[in-house]
C-alpha cells in the first residue's frame, strides 16, 4: 500500500556502496559477470574494504541538507555481499571480520534526522551457487571451472532454451534460493525496526523461474505491514521507477526517477562526466512537474568517503530546496503537456500553480488556457511581485486565451525560477481545439 509520506517526500538519496569500490572499476557487480574479473579476484576486495571513515550521522546529515526526505542503502548487489551481518550462508563484510554492521546504524543516523528509512536488495545472487546453477543451466563442475576464469557468464544464462525441462532437482535447488532470499529479508525486516522502503532490483525474467512474488510481498507485509515496494518485483510493487531517463510523459500512478550524479552507480575514482547543479535541479523540477520523485544516487568509496563532487552537488540542490521548498514538498502534477513552457506543479488544493523555469524569458512567459481568475503572481524566494495581462480568448465562448507574465530578471533564480500564481479557487482549464470566433 502506498504511503503518503513518499509520495510528498519528492527527492530521496540513492547510495550504491560495497566491495566494489575496493578495485574502482565502476559497473558495481556487473563486471564480474562480464568476465573481467574471476570470481576469485572479485571476492579478494573483501579483505580491503575497511569502511574506516565511514560515518552514518555525518551521511544522513548531507542527505538532510540535500532537501531529501528518505535514503536506500544497497544492503546487498548482484555480488551478493550483504553489508549486515547475515547469518545465511553467504559473503558478508561484517562476517569477514575487518568492519561491523554497516547497515544498523545508517538507519538509525537517517531516524535520527527525521528521515525516511529504505533498503537495496537484488534479488540476483551471484554468490549463492545453486542459484547461479538454475539462472545458467551450469552443472557443479562447470560452474567451477568458470568461477577459476574470467568469463562472460552472461552468455550462460542462454543455455537455458526453450527445451529446458525443469526437473525434481533443479525445483529443489531453486525453492532453496526462494527460501534463503526469504531468510535475508527476513533479518533486515526485523533486526533493525520499522522499515519504510524496499527497493528490489535485478529480477532475472528467463522462463521457468518463479520468484514467487506475490508471495514474497504478502511475506514482507506480514512482517512489516507500512513498507512500501518499488516497482522491481513484477506486478506487485507499489511504484515505478524509470532509470537514468526522464518520462516524456509520467507513469500512472506514484513514480520515482533515478539517477547517477555522473556516469557511474558506484565509486570509481575517475568519475569526470558530473552534471551541473542546474542539470540536477532542472531534472528535478521535471519530476516535480510530473507529480514524481527523484532518486539521486552516490557512490562513496571503499573507506567510507563521499566524493566531494557529490557533495557539492548535493547540498547545491538542497539550497535551492530550501528557498522553493513551498513548490516542492508535497505537490501534485501541474499543467498537462503543452499549456506552458517548462514544467509546473500545484499545491494539494490546486489554487497555487508554481512554474519552473529553467531558462528565464527575454520578456514574458505565457500559460494557456487557464479559465481562473489570478489573484497574484510572484517570485517564490524574493516574493517579487510579477506583472500579468491575458491576450487572446473570448471569454464570452468559454474561450480564456493566453496569460502572460513578466518576470523581472533581478529576480531570477541562479539555476531555476519558480513562479508562484495564486488562482481564485481549484485550477480550470480549457482543453479544447480552439474555435471560430463571429462575434466580436
């Protein structure tokens, strides 16, 4: 069941952390199944990734600081390291002796600041052998010998062609799988207090592979009944979520864009394609127009430590937030497409309709459409009062015509304006195609 506070919560913070970072090749866990690197190799990273600076108060202080509501810590990637100790049979950093629990306290720092709790969890699980075997068709011996060599085991999962007939052993091996995922979530569902978000991702679509989920959410709702569930467990989540694309026009429904902050999900070292504060605050403001959320993710490295290029960026868009916050927590979708130039939003009422522009006008910017009477336009942040006339229309046919609006260039914004006009009740629009006018 959807909870009101995600979908008035507008931005959340992303962060992609694991053993990955130790040899900063980027792609997370994907390079081990792209066969650069043998498994071997990859799991060595465990013994460097030390976590020595890494401070969840200071964390969940930036996140506050970014304007965000909520943060999803992947607990557990496709490599199938958890970051909890896990009492499953399976690679854990905690386990492995050289850090401690790193999951525990990043909810409790984010709790401590008032925000929302959530988790990463794949289900892939490159670690667990019987599911690598029912994902490929490998048998014991073969799967060995690739785990010795750089492979592509992407090519693997293929063997697995239409004439694949499951047997009694492959049923066995993969309700063991079910079971141990059941295991895991089970001790972050109950080890750690109420959690808000689950965010899945990686649900392998090949045939003869039930991952039960309509069994799987009813498990999560026994144990945690307000969780809500993104998208990535077929048709029993709670909300979609585009990945590294803005919709052109938005998903039914509560939604959540994510996106990197550069190229990479995870810590790389060489990361220089960062985006601009006004690129992420004008994604934003897409999202917000759009009535949706944004996920905006960083990749801390091996020791704990968020790039200072994310930080940057991060609290960019927070002091943005914090001037707009009115035009961004709890909003609704603005204007459908085409009644204005840029994205808009409106407030719960759907009396305040607040423009985003990204570019500032040479003169004047226009709205369409829009029967209300205007009782104030401004600057939101300055409160600097905006000239308005409507052109066009014929109000004797129902027909409103085009209100234009000054903006006074002293009063832009540095990355976007936002237009605050308050209307004489909920918003009414004309959707017509236009007529002939006689009358006149």
């Amino acid at each position: 069941m959807m909870q009101t506070w995600f979908t008035d919560a507008k931005l959340g913070i992303f962060i992609h952390w694991g053993i990955y970072a130790v040899q900063k090749r980027g792609g997370e866990s994907w390079p081990l199944i792209r066969g650069e690197v043998s498994m071997e190799d990859y799991h060595s990273q465990l013994e460097h990734f030390t976590a020595e600076d890494y401070d969840p108060s200071a964390w969940a202080r930036l996140i506050k600081r970014a304007g965000a509501q909520y943060a999803v810590l992947t607990t557990k990637h496709h490599d199938g390291v958890a970051l909890w100790p896990t009492h499953e049979q399976g690679p854990s950093i905690p386990n492995q002796g050289n850090t401690g629990d790193l999951v525990g306290p990043f909810l409790e720092a984010l709790r401590q600041e008032g925000l929302h709790t959530g988790l990463y969890f794949s289900h892939t699980d490159w670690a667990q052998s019987e599911h690598f075997q029912c994902i490929t068709g490998l048998t014991e011996t073969e799967l060995q010998q690739l785990r010795s060599t750089k492979h592509n085991y992407i090519n693997e999962w293929h063997k697995l062609d239409e004439h694949f007939a499951p047997d009694q052993e492959y049923y066995a091996k993969w309700n063991r799988f079910l079971e141990f995922r059941r295991n895991q979530l089970h001790e972050l569902l109950t080890q750690y207090g109420t959690l808000d978000l689950l965010w899945f991702d990686v649900m392998i679509g090949l045939d003869h592979h039930d991952y039960e989920s309509k069994a799987l959410r009813d498990f999560i709702h026994e144990l945690s009944p307000n969780t809500i569930i993104n998208s990535r467990l077929e048709e029993y989540g709670d909300y979609e979520t585009p990945e590294q694309f803005i919709p052109v026009y938005p998903p039914e429904g509560p939604w959540e864009f994510c996106v990197t902050t550069n190229n990479s999900w995870s810590y790389t070292g060489r990361e220089q394609d960062y985006k601009t504060p006004y690129e992420i605050i004008s994604m934003f403001c897409e999202c917000l127009g759009m009535g949706g959320n944004m996920l905006l993710n960083i990749g801390p490295d091996e020791r704990g430590t968020v790039p200072e290029k994310q930080v940057h960026l991060l609290e960019s868009l927070g002091d943005w937030i914090q001037k707009h916050q009115e035009a961004v927590y709890g909003t609704v979708r603005g204007l459908p497409h085409g009644y204005a130039y840029g994205p808009s939003s409106l407030n719960k009422e759907r009396d305040i309709l607040y423009l985003y522009l990204s570019h500032l006008p040479g003169e004047s910017t226009f709205i369409k459409g829009i029967h209300n009477e205007v009782n104030a336009i401004s600057i939101l942040g300055t409160g600097t009062t905006c000239a308005y006339k409507r052109i066009g229309g014929a109000p004797w046919m129902n027909v409103p015509g085009s209100l234009t609006i000054h903006i006074p260039e002293e009063a832009a914004d540095t990355w976007v304006t936002v237009v605050k006009i308050e209307l004489d009740g909920p918003l009414k629009l004309y959707s017509g195609e236009g007529v002939e006018i006689d009358l006149n």
